[in-house]
C-alpha cells in the first residue's frame, strides 16, 4: 500500500523514510522528498518539504489502504498540483523572459546607429601660465 501510494510522487522525487516509534504505540512516518537523480525538475522549496504522519500503526495502515482517498493520497494529490502549477508558471515566466530577449534583439537590429562624435574640450592652462590677455610688460593682475 505504501509503495502504491507514493507512486506517482517517484516520477519527479526520490524518497526517503524515517519512522520513529514514541509512547503507546505511536509511529511517526516520515516521508522525505528530494529531487531524482537525472531529473531535470526543478523543485520548489514547498515540494521538498517533508510529509510527516503521526498516528498509530493500526491508524497508519488504515489511511494507506484507502488509497488516493486517504490522508496520504490527499497529500500527495495536493502537493502534486501544486508541483503542476509551480511548473506551468515556470514555463511561462521562461516564454516571457525568451521573448523579452529576442523583442530587444530586434529591436537593436533595427535601431540605426548613433555616429560616435568625439566631445572637444579646451585644453586646460598649464599650472603657473600665464593668462591668454597677459601683456609681457604689465604685472599679472589678481581681478
């Protein structure tokens, strides 16, 4: 039942288990996702959290073979679509981001090109010159 379960969460997640026993025969499941080796999925943070079931064994075994109806099912339903839409929005955000890119490359083709026109500056004084207007038999004046 447990393998069934989780089955079609193996298509994009390899997965690890833990179980702890605690008091009066209580067992904790945990099932933890990570991404497949080769897979080139890349998951959210959301979709690689762990799913943890507390409950005893008896309660354990019983919400594993309702199936997709049970507890574990519905999570993994949930977390399915919500890998789904993570995807679609993804797919999406790259289409955009690919035509941005080639909306500009078009647009730099098209564009016609600016002449580069050097800037004339006049050279500046040397330090200690004197003025252009200096007269070699008048002092320099400080106004």
């Amino acid at each position: 039942m447990l393998i069934t379960n989780l089955l079609p969460m193996l298509g994009s997640y390899s997965l690890a288990f833990d179980l702890v026993a605690g008091d009066d025969g209580v067992v904790t499941l945990i099932i933890i996702p990570r991404v497949a080796e080769g897979k080139t999925h890349k998951a959210e943070a959301g979709e690689l959290r762990p799913i943890s079931i507390t409950a005893t064994a008896a309660e354990i075994d019983a919400e594993l073979a309702k199936g997709a109806e049970g507890a574990l099912g519905g999570l993994i339903a949930t977390r399915m679509a919500l890998a789904d839409q993570i995807a679609t929005q993804r797919d999406a955000a790259e289409a955009a981001r690919a035509a941005s890119a080639e909306a500009a490359k078009a647009k730099a083709a098209s564009a016609p090109a600016k002449p580069v026109v050097a800037a004339s500056t006049p050279a500046a004084p040397a330090a200690g010159a004197l003025p252009a207007d200096a007269k070699s038999e008048e002092p320099a004046s400080l106004w």
